[in-house]
C-alpha cells in the first residue's frame, strides 16, 4: 500500500512541471560507505528548488553508473509544508575493492596473465586506486589513480605509472624477428564532464620505449636495439548513453581517442593516431543481451614493424594470440549474444556466443589491404560468465575463440569483466 501511494505522489508530482511544487530537501538512504556529501556534490537537484522529473532522472542515471552502486531509486514524500516534498535517493551499494586477472593461453602454447587489485570507492569519494603485476614471459607493473569529481561536479584528475615488458614480435620483410619490449610512462589527464553523457579527457604522456634484439630474422634498416625518449598529448571524448539495470545494458556508447606522439631523436618522425569504439547494448526478452562493438582506426601510415595496432587475444579477437600481427590501421567487430542462465539475487550464471573479426592495413600499405584474406581473421566462439551482482565489476568470464581463416589458431582467455 505504502508502495502505492507513493508512485501516486511521484505521478502528481511529475506532472506538475510548472507548479509551485518545491524540494524541501534531499536525503540518501541505503549508502554505508559511499559519503552522503559525494552524492549531494554530484547531483543536481538540490533542496529549495522546484521538483523536476527530468533532473531526478538524470541523477538516478547518474548514480547508477557510479563504481560504488549496483542500483539506485527515488522516492518522493509530501513535507509538512504545503508545496513542499522530501525527495529519497535510495542507493544499493557494490563491494568496491576488487582483485582482477587476466589469462590467456592459445594453441601455441603462449601463456601470459594479469592481477591486480583495485578500490572503487576510495575515502568515500568514487576515487579509484589500483595496481597490477604482469608476467607475459618478462615481469610489469603499474598503478593508476582516478578521481573525476576530485574538484566539483565536473572536473577531475587521472594519474598513472607503468613498467611494461614484453616479449613482442616485429614483422620483417624476410620473415619475424622477436624483441624484448619495454614501455615506461607516466601520464596525467585532466577529467572534465560537459554533462551526464558527454565526458572530455585531456593530457600528456611522457615515455620511453626500449627495443632490444632476440632471435629470429634481421634487416639492416631495422636497428636491434632502439632507446627513444617520446611524449604524447591525449584526447578522449566520451559519448555514453548506457543504461544500467545490474548485469543488463541497454544503449549506446562513443569514445573517440586521438593521440599526438613524438620524440626526442629528430631521426624518429611524430605521428597521428585516432581510433572510435562504438559500443552498443539491447536487452532482448527478460534475460537476453545482444552486445555489439566496433572499432575503426587509423594512424600515420609509416612503413615501420614498429605499427601501433596490434591482433591480440587480449585486446579484439578472442583465441587469435599473443600481438600475431600489426598495422596502421584497423577494423574490428566484436558482437556476442549474452543470456543469464541463473539470475538470483546475488548470483548471474551467463553463457555467452560471439564472433570476432577483423582486419588491419599493412604498415606503409593502402586501404586495399583491409580487403586482403590475409589480413582478415573471424573467430567465433562461446563462453561463460560466474557474476556476483553485489560487487563493482565482479565478472569472471572464460571464452573460447576458433578461427575459420587462414593460418587460424584457437585459444582460451580468462578474465574479470566483460570482454566489452
């Protein structure tokens, strides 16, 4: 009954739009470690103001996409002044410090993995702190802070450090050599929201690059040990429209990010990249979610085995392997139909079938190249997902990806969130 009268109230006080219905004010309810003053800072309704359906539904979308909340919902109360009401924002918080990995084996024998651990919800303040450790034959590290509504409602700050080591094939003319690759940056990014679907990330990277021969082919023109000191500024505009209901998404998303890169040896020229993903979500039925992305990109198309975009088990085509090629230019589709097997209260059983598929242009090639069977690989696969609905990003999925094109491999990749 409670229930009713109060969709009732909300209904009439929705309706209202150019009324004397006021906000006598604002509480939160159901928050244990998210800070009652974070969530009064970000949202825009405030008390005093007139009662706004729209401005209650932005804020509700708006905590709903909070790391620290698995749901959020609103309730509205007549106060004991005529034309006033109380507003409720009831908030059910996740379990924000997450431990994360990442595997990955092939046909090949190829192992490598990721672990980490990550709070989502620092001092109270959706601050995100992390770090990880990664073996993929040599070791890596890094650490990484987010805070996006450190100053205000829209302005924030990113800071990161990592060490990555790698063991990464270079595509010669004459065949593959391999090189121990090792990155080192730092990078810092200003954080600033235009509004609640249109977000802008800016800043610098500074880093050096090493390359140190190993085995396999060599070329003269190709040097077998490279040291270079390089920077890059960054933009990243983000476009999301996602609608969250636990583990069900609905809706569309855009992140474009452009790159600058240069460097400290004038024999090194600076190059543009750009790449978009364009995501989509659609529920279908009660317990179905179609998921769908694409990326397209594009860079400065220097003939160099050193190309920025990479076929990676890890990164587009599930079971594909470790960097098996590069390019200077990339399509990628990854689409996958997602159903919860057992949904409780807690606990998400999903499977999952997805086809992945993509292709590159070849360093210093032309558009034709996205055309060429050899640079095309489509891996379909299944896959399955253990989530606990309580906790930020708890997901464990595995998939198995089985390419059908030319010199296709096959492989397993575990890890902690969705794919995509």
């Amino acid at each position: 009954m409670a229930r009713v009268v109060t969709i009732i109230l909300l209904l009439f006080s929705i309706g209202l739009a150019h009324g004397q219905h006021r906000v006598a004010d604002l509480k939160v309810q159901g928050n244990k470690k998210t800070k009652t003053g974070f969530i009064k800072k970000i949202v825009k309704l405030q008390a005093g103001m007139e009662l706004d359906s729209t401005l209650i539904e932005e804020d509700i979308y708006r905590l709903k996409r909070l790391p620290s909340v698995s749901h959020a919902y609103f309730q509205v109360f007549p106060a004991n002044e005529e034309g006033y009401y109380n507003v409720f924002y009831g908030i059910e918080e996740n379990f924000t410090l997450i431990p994360f990995a990442n595997v990955y084996t092939s046909n090949n024998d190829e192992f490598a993995f990721r672990i980490g651990l990550q709070e989502f919800n620092l001092f109270g303040n959706n601050i995100t702190l992390g770090g990880f450790y990664q073996r993929d034959i040599f070791d890596s590290f890094g650490a990484h802070l987010r805070a996006p509504y450190l100053f205000g409602k829209k302005l924030g700050v990113a800071i990161s450090y990592q060490d990555l080591t790698t063991q990464e094939p270079v595509f010669l003319d004459n065949g593959t050599a391999d090189y121990r690759y090792n990155n080192e940056s730092f990078e810092i990014l200003g954080l600033y929201e235009i509004n609640f679907k249109h977000r802008l990330e800016f800043g610098v990277n500074f880093f050096t690059e090493d390359y140190q021969y190993l085995f396999g082919s060599t070329d003269p023109s190709v040097p077998q040990m490279l040291n270079v000191d390089k920077y890059l500024y960054k933009l990243i505009y983000n476009y999301d429209a996602i609608e969250y209901y636990y583990q069900y998404l609905s809706g569309f998303k855009s992140t474009l990010n452009m790159q600058y890169v240069n460097s400290t040896d004038e024999r090194l020229p600076e190059f543009l990249i750009g790449f978009n993903d364009f995501v989509y979500f659609m529920r279908v039925g009660q317990r179905g979610n179609w998921a769908s992305r694409l990326r397209l990109g594009l860079s400065s198309n220097l003939d160099t085995p050193f190309a920025p975009f990479a076929v990676d088990n890890n990164l587009n085509i599930r079971g594909v392997g470790n960097v098996i090629d590069r390019g200077t230019g990339a399509i990628v589709l990854n689409t996958e139909y997602r159903y919860s097997l057992v949904d409780k209260d807690w606990f998400v059983l999903q499977g999952n079938v997805f086809i992945d598929g993509g292709t590159w242009r070849n360093p210093g090639g032309d558009f034709s190249d996205f055309g060429d069977d050899q640079n095309i690989r489509i891996y379909p696969g299944i896959g399955v997902r253990f989530i606990h609905k309580k906790i930020f990003n708890a997901i464990f999925r595995i998939d198995y990806g089985h390419g059908i094109t030319k010199e296709a491999a096959q492989g397993i990749v575990f890890g902690i969130g969705q794919y995509f």
